[in-house]
C-alpha cells in the first residue's frame, strides 16, 4: 500500500551519486575541448590604451586570441551582438542609470578581474601560458572603492553617471519623520554590513559544441537559469532559437551567483566555438570567482525609530546606501528586497524607506542566498533591541509587542516589489513561533545561567532574530509527465537544481499525485531539450513553482489515466483510483480488477509497440478494433503525458526566527556559538530532512557572514584577500549543531501550502550574533561581521567612553 510521500524525510536519491563521486560537473564534460583563459585587469579603474600579444603567438597549443575588436569585427560580419553591452535583467523605472558590462572590456576597465582578453588553446596550460605574455597598457583612472567613496563622488565609476548614482528609491506608508519627531521616545542607529559572496565549491563553467552538420549549438553551463541563457545566448549569437540548447550538469551550488544570464563568458565561449568549429570549454578558478563573478551584502544603513513606553513602533525611517559594483546586470533586486522585507514580522507604524544604488570600481553585485534581507533583518533586529535597552524592557516581549497577529493575516504592508505588485504577508503565526522558540532555547531561565556563567569569570549572552521571507516569486513555472509503456514515470521541469535535492522533492509528490511508487518516478531538471519554459531556481522558488506545476501536471495525468481505463476496466472515471501505480475499481482492493499505468500508456497510443513474450519480439498493432470510434478519442492525444504550468498571484511569505547563545573569551575576545535554535515556518514540509539540510547550510552561511567572511578591499581596489587561505569560511568546527522545531501555517497560495525554505538559514545570522555577543559583552554592536580584534577594540573603546 503507497504511504504518503509529501511530509516523509526520504532520503535524497541524488546523494549515492554525487557522495560516491560520481556527480557529473561542468568540468568532467568535452576533454576534447579547446581551453579558454583570459587577461583580466589587474586594475580597478583604468583605460585600456593598448593590448600587445606579439609574444603570445608563437606558444604551443595556442589557437585565437579575441579582444573586444574582435568581437565588434564580428558583429559587422556576421550580424552578432556580442561587442554590445550584456543586457540590464530586470530593468525598473527608478534605476535611471543602468550600464551592464560588455562581455571583453571596451577600452575601460571598472573592477579589478574584469576581462579583457580571451585566449583559446589546446588546453588549459597553453591558455594560461598564452595570458601571462599578453601585455596591456593602461592609463589609470582613480578608483572608487566603498560606500563612503562613492557618496562623497570626488571621481566617478561612469563618466556618465553623476554622483555614482544608478538608482534612488524612496517608499512610504504613512509620515513616518512626523511620527517619530511626536514619539515619546526616539533613537538614531547606523548600521553597516560588509561585502560577502556565495562560494559554492564549483565556480562558473562553460562548454559549448557547435554541430556544422545539423547547425546547432549545445551550451552546458554551470547555471541556474538554463531556458535564460539559451535565449541570451541565441540573441547574442545571432541564430535562430530552436538551433540553440541549454544544458545543465551537476552544479556544485550556486547560492546565487550562477542566477545572471548571461555572463560574460556564456556568450564568449559559445561564440567561440562556433567561430572555431570545435568544442570550447572555461571553467572558472577559485580566484576568478572571487574576484570576476559577483558579491553581495555590503550596506550602511541610517535609522530613525519613535516608539511608546511600552516599545510599540509609532514611525520607522530607514534610508541605506547600496554598494552596487562596477555594473548592474541583475537590476535593484537586492536593495528592493532589504527595503521591502526589512520590516519582517512587525508593524512599524508608519515607515518611510529610502535607498540609493551606488557605483564602486568593485565586482558586481548580484543576489546572494538571503539576498538583501540579512542586512533587512540586521537593521530591523539591531533597532528592537536597541529599544529594549533604552526602556530596559525583555527583548522578546519588545517583539511580541509589535507583531502582526495570525488574525490580521492576510496583512499588507502598504510596499510595493520589484514586479509592482503589492507585498501580502500571506500566512504565519509570529507569537506562536517565539513561544516555540522561547522554549526551545530556553529564553526565559537564560539570565540565571547568564549570572551563574558571570560569577564563574565567564561570558555567555543570548540574542535573537525574526525574520520574514518572500519567497516562491512568478511568473510561473512548468512540469512535463510522461508514463511510459513499462510504468516508469518521467518527470521534467525546466528549473536547474544545485544541490537542493530536487529529484527526490518533486518525485515526493508525484508519487502522492499519481499514486505511483516513489522508485518508478525519474526527474530531469535544466535541459531546455526537454523542457523549454522556465524561470529558474532563485528566490526559494522551486518548492513553491515547481512543486505546484508538477503536482497540477500530474493530476492532469491521472485525470487522462482515469478516462482510458475507465474504458478497459468497464467503469466509470469517479469509481476508480490510483493505488501504488495500478488503476482499480474503488473498494475492490488488492485482487479486484486492475490496470497497472504501464498499460494505460500502452492504451492511450494506437500505434504501439508492445513485447510479445511468446514471440519474443516487438510487435506493432492498432487499438483494439472499434469501427464506430476513431483511434484516438476526440480532444485526447496519443500518449500518458501532460504538461501544466503553474502561476502564483504573488509570492507566498515563509518566516522564522532565531535564537543563539554565545560565549566570549574574556582574555583573547575569541566568539563561540554554543547553541543554535531555529523555528521556522515553511507551510506544508515537503521533505522535513532537506528542510532541515537547507536549513543547516544557510546557518553555516549566516555563521560565515557574522563572524569570518567580508571582502577585503584596499583602498586601490585590490581584493586582498581573493583566497581561501585569508577568506575565511567557516569550518565543520566552527558551525553550530542546528537545534530546529518547525510551525506550519500552510500558504493559502498555491496547491501544496508550501512556501519556501532554501535562504532561511542565512538570514537572520548576523542579527542574532550581534544579538547575543552584546548580551555577552554589555556592549553596542552596530557592524558585522565582527572578529576577536575587533571585539577586543570595541571593549577597549568602551572601557574609555
Ligand atoms: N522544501 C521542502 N518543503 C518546503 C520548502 C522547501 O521540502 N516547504 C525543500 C525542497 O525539497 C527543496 C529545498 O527544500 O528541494 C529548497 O526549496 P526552495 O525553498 O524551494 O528553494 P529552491 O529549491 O528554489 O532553491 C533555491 C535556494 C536558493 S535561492 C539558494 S541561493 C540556495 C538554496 O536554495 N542555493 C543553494 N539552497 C542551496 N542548496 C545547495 N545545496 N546549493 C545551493 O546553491
């Protein structure tokens, strides 16, 4: 008897591959492939006067070297657009100044790692070889480097950008000045988080195929948007569409940085190889990644709160200053995101927002896992508790007092996204999660133990952190179902999978939805050969969008399943169901009359091909003869498939809190987290042990963004620490076992009540750390990450105010 699958922690059926080393990576594809490396600018602002390859040319193995003339020379010959600039993803009215890069600098360089030179070789070696005897001469510009620069707009990153400024955007709900000047109670906070980025252990990767006999290309790309880049790269090159396809292999995690289509080097590496008529393939080194794909995170932030006596928000001002980078490819979404979804679980009494997208000769900044809501949840928490020192009032209860409760539900909070549609907080229940909470990690016994830890000379403090997320976001998503004639059930959507364990979620569900057994049902996820409309995987989307479409898909095939064995089993469509993959008559049970799904796939197509077992051999023959019908009914097709797509109103709001303990070493200023206490409310739990696994490593990143991970930038631009011998991740040793307990409140939303959970973990990191370290300390923290030096530098300053 089929058990229900949606709900059961089922193991990963990816994991036997890709933990026995078997996954299959960018790198593992075309070792008959042409190699590509590039010169990318040792400087963060500079013309580029000049590029010599003279000493290049006679290295073994060499075979092109294209520079940004080459790519214009193209576009005269062949009518390509590849010398343009790559296109602004996700334009909005008030980002006025938008410039994107171009895929081979045009004469500038505006971040140090940005391309100018592409080398195409035998193989690796030869290309790298060919690089370092490239010389450029540059005439220097200076360089803007950091928030502070870039508002002061002494230079300028774009000469046609004043003051640096690509966007500014302004959203209020109410006079929130006016507010808090009439408040009885007022605080001013400045609040900073810096630049961080999404490592995933296998950077970018490209190889493209180019087939002269059928005149078709085939990019395999390390994405997370493979129908996106077929589009782009179809643009780019100039040819038809349906000549162009997408593949995605295994992606080593991508947390973001893989969601821009294109990126330079799809577009140059397929261009390459159709140039050249043979495979060509890059792949990304740890230093490029670091210093030529994307960051994200880095923000100050100036706030304005009133509240009462009792610490009930009456205004909130927040206005930020956002670190764009050198160019914009990916629009505002981050900064969009922090100024919409800061307000998390809260009403502010009236709010204003105000951000301003900033141009620094930096790399680029583009979502990363959390995507603009750590600093949202950093400047949100850091003020909460900022008003529970001033009224000496319990932390917890400050929040509780300004809660949106599950009555108010759905609650608009009067903010408008990115897609112009009103922000709904769909479901939750905010006093019910921080009961949880309180218990689980113990909130209310904690000052005792805080007292106890003191008189033993030791430092341990407790903070906590709310959080709400959009996630799940349109337009839509789709899935295809196919039975084939043995029983297999194959499943294919076009979202790309990096890690998350999508094959086994979206079989989950096919298996409750078709009633088929869990091991009959194959998943196939990014390769527009087989499905060619998506999205992609960002946003915590793919539960929400992907789930739904394929459980809409696959109710479409049980539907076409039921109509054509109504008519072998002789009985209607409402007396029959689908038990464990076999079509019965309801109540007959077991050894009532059944047609397994094999076979009604072998009914729906007249002309098929069936194994005679006493013939040993395929046999083609017709539906069974009925003069009076046609072969195939009207409005059926041949065939057990469907494919269905899915399009939610909006997006569905997920939301959590977190609670941590820390401890600090009064001597050395070293920071522990000794526990880690999650309540989280995804609606309806898919699969409980990927929930739990999504939420570890978001804990792992936030844990990463509180107390190791920055960029270090020097004032001239150079990434000092483009590394992972100075970036510092954190280790196995240094995350926290995550103690998690769930509360679900079902989306109203879509079909399954699910609502995403893939950046949960990350989001609150900072805030709560700073939380519990200033509990800890009896100190003010208003920047993070935070390092012992630096713990130790604000004791010490402390000590002197
Ligand atoms: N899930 C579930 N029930 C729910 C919600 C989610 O069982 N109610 C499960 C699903 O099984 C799904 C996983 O959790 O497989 C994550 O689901 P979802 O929240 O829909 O997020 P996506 O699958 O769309 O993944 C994207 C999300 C993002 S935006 C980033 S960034 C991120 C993340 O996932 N990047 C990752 N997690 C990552 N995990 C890995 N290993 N690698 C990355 O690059």
């Amino acid at each position: 008897m089929t058990t229900r699958m949606v709900g059961e922690p089922v193991k990963r059926v990816e994991d036997p591959r890709l933990v026995t080393g078997n996954g299959r990576y960018l790198d593992d594809l075309g070792h008959d492939a042409f190699e590509v490396a590039f010169v990318r600018s040792p400087h963060a602002h500079a013309r580029v006067v000049d590029v010599d390859v003279t000493d290049a040319l006679d290295v073994e193995g060499l075979v092109a070297i294209y520079t940004y003339e080459d790519l214009v020379a193209d576009e005269e010959e062949h009518g390509t657009r590849v010398a343009q600039a790559l296109p602004l993803l996700i334009p909005h009215p008030t980002l006025t100044h938008g410039r994107t890069q171009h895929a081979l600098a045009n004469g500038e360089v505006n971040h140090v790692g940005e391309a100018i030179v592409m080398v195409v070789a035998s193989d690796r070696y030869a290309a790298e070889d060919a690089v370092e005897r490239i010389r450029v001469d540059y005439e220097f510009l200076t360089p803007i480097v950091g928030v502070e620069a870039a508002r002061a707009a002494e230079h300028l990153v774009h000469d046609d950008v004043p003051g640096n400024v690509a966007a500014r955007m302004v959203q209020e709900t109410g006079d929130a000045d006016a507010a808090i000047d009439a408040a009885p109670h007022r605080l001013e906070l400045d609040l900073a988080i810096e630049r961080s980025a999404s490592m995933p252990m296998e950077g970018k990767g490209v190889h493209a195929r180019w087939d002269a006999d059928d005149e078709s290309l085939t990019v395999h790309t390390s994405t997370q948007t493979s129908t996106s880049v077929r589009q782009a790269v179809a643009a780019k090159l100039n040819l038809p569409v349906d000549r162009v396809e997408v593949v995605t292999p295994d992606v080593g995690g991508g947390f973001g940085v893989k969601i821009v289509h294109p990126w330079p080097e799809e577009v140059l590496v397929p261009w390459a190889a159709l140039r050249l008529g043979r495979p060509v393939k890059w792949t990304e080194d740890r230093r490029e990644h670091f210093v030529s794909s994307a960051h994200e995170r880095g923000q100050l932030h100036h706030v304005r709160v009133g509240y009462d006596d009792e610490g009930r928000l009456l205004g909130l001002s927040v206005k930020f200053w956002h670190d764009h980078g050198a160019y914009i490819p990916y629009g505002l979404i981050v900064p969009i995101i922090t100024s919409t979804q800061l307000l998390g679980p809260y009403k502010p009494g009236a709010y204003r927002v105000e951000f301003e997208s900033l141009y620094t000769n930096t790399v680029i900044v583009t979502p990363y896992r959390g995507a603009g809501r750590p600093q949202g949840c950093f400047v949100m928490e850091r003020t909460m508790d900022a008003i529970a020192a001033d009224l000496g009032l319990d932390r917890a209860l400050v929040r509780e007092r300004n809660f949106i409760q599950p009555d108010e539900m759905p609650y608009d909070q009067g903010l408008i996204f990115q897609d112009g549609r009103q922000l709904l907080y769909d479901s939750g229940d905010f006093p019910g999660s921080l009961a949880k909470l309180k218990e689980l990690v113990g909130w209310d016994d904690f000052a005792a133990y805080r007292e106890q830890a003191r008189a033993e000379g030791r430092r341990v403090g407790i903070g906590m952190a709310c959080y709400v997320e959009g996630t799940g976001v349109g337009p839509y998503e789709g899935g295809h179902i196919r039975v084939e004639t043995d029983g297999t059930v194959v499943v294919s959507t076009g979202l790309t999978t990096q890690g998350q364990g999508h094959q086994t979620m979206l079989a989950q569900i096919v298996a409750d939805e078709l009633g088929v057994p869990f091991e009959r049902i194959r998943v196939t996820t990014g390769d527009t050969r087989r499905f060619k409309y998506a999205v992609g995987t960002f946003a915590s989307r793919t539960a929400v969008m992907s789930g739904s479409a394929v459980a809409v898909t696959a109710r479409a095939v049980r539907e076409k399943a039921l109509r054509i064995a109504s008519d072998a089993l002789e009985a209607a469509v409402e007396d029959l169901e689908i038990v464990d993959g076999n079509v019965r008559v309801k109540g007959t049970g077991e050894n009532g009359a059944s047609v397994d799904l094999g076979a009604v796939a072998v009914l729906s197509n007249p002309l098929r091909y069936a194994f005679d077992e006493a013939a040993k051999r395929a046999t083609q023959f017709a539906a069974p003869a009925d003069p009076d019908k046609p072969p195939v009914a009207e409005g059926e097709s041949p065939g057990l498939e469907a494919s269905q797509f899915y399009s939610p109103p909006r997006s569905t709001f997920a939301n959590g809190m977190h609670a941590v303990v820390v401890e600090t070493d009064p001597d050395t200023a070293d920071i522990k987290v000794l526990r880690y206490c999650v309540v989280h409310d995804c609606g309806t739990l898919i699969n409980p042990m990927i929930v739990e696994g999504q939420i570890h490593g978001g804990v792992a990143q936030g844990v990463g963004g509180a107390l190791y991970e920055r960029m270090e930038y020097a004032p001239d631009g150079q990434l000092l620490n483009a590394s992972f011998m100075d970036f510092l991740m954190p280790y196995a040793s240094e995350v926290p076992e995550v103690e998690i307990d769930h509360l679900v409140t079902p989306s109203p939303l879509n079909p399954l009540g699910v609502k995403g959970a893939g950046e949960a973990g990350v989001i609150p990191g900072a805030a709560a750390i700073a939380a519990a370290i200033e509990d800890a300390e009896g100190i003010t923290i208003r920047r993070m990450p935070i390092s012992p030096s630096e713990l130790f530098h604000l004791r010490l300053e402390n000590q002197e105010a």
